[in-house]
C-alpha cells in the first residue's frame, strides 16, 4: 500500500467526521439520528487516533534505525 493512500483514506475519515459535525451541527435529526452520528464519529476519532500513533511508531523506528 502507498503512502498517497494511506493519506488518502485517513483525508478521507476527516472529511467524515467534519460532515457529521456540520450535520449535528444543523439540529434537524431525531434522537436515534444523532446517536448513530455521534457513535459513527467516535469510531472514526478512534481509528485515526491509531493511524496516527502507528505512523508515529514508524517515524521513530526510521529515526533509530
């Protein structure tokens, strides 16, 4: 796998994220829309959180090495 695509994809869980902000942000879901937004984010947050600790490890193996 490329870096380009990696980036790609992590570009890509950021642009997901800020489009359920903005559409929090707009107040016209019901409840059960809200929660499923939320819980969707938090999952996204999550698995950019290790993309980014993962590429930190990787920098730091290549500074080492």
């Amino acid at each position: 796998m490329t870096q380009t695509g990696e980036s790609k994809r992590y570009r890509e869980m950021l642009e997901e994220v800020e489009a359920i902000v903005r559409d929090l942000g707009q107040n016209k879901q019901d409840l059960d829309e809200v929660t499923g937004k939320v819980q969707r984010g938090f999952e996204i947050i999550k698995a950019m959180k290790t993309r980014l600790e993962d590429t930190r490890m990787q920098i730091e193996k290549l500074r080492q090495g």
